[in-house]
C-alpha cells in the first residue's frame, strides 16, 4: 500500500519549520546586519527534497508566481 501525500495547502509540521526557517533566514540575511550564513541555510533549505515537492505541488495549483 502507497502512503499518500498530503495535499500542498495542508503542509505537514516538518514543511512548516523548513519553510519558516526559510522566511527567518532571508530576513536576517536582508536586514542591516544580514549575514552569508544566513543565505546559505536559506540556500540549502531551499534544496531540501521536501520543500522542492511542496514548491512543485504548489506550482502545479499555479499558487506560486511564475518564476522569470
């Protein structure tokens, strides 16, 4: 038997940590006193297997902006 997916708009608590993290960490990164270790967490996070299926389920919705 498959385990099925859960659907994109009802991410599990594992995404949501990735995907916060992702937000805190471009924010350091932006701000006055931003650090290049904040990027490359935001960088490696954005890699991580389970954030590349959301971004494509997401994508796929067409919940995203198309990238340019």
């Amino acid at each position: 038997m498959t385990p099925t997916k859960p659907p994109p708009l009802t991410p599990p608590p594992t995404l949501l940590v990735k995907l916060g993290s992702i937000a805190v960490h471009l924010d350091e990164y932006m701000s006055p006193r931003g650090h290049i270790f904040d990027r490359v967490a935001a960088e490696s996070l954005l890699r991580d297997p389970e954030v590349k299926r959301w971004l494509k389920a997401m994508d796929k919705l067409g919940m995203l902006p198309v990238k340019r």
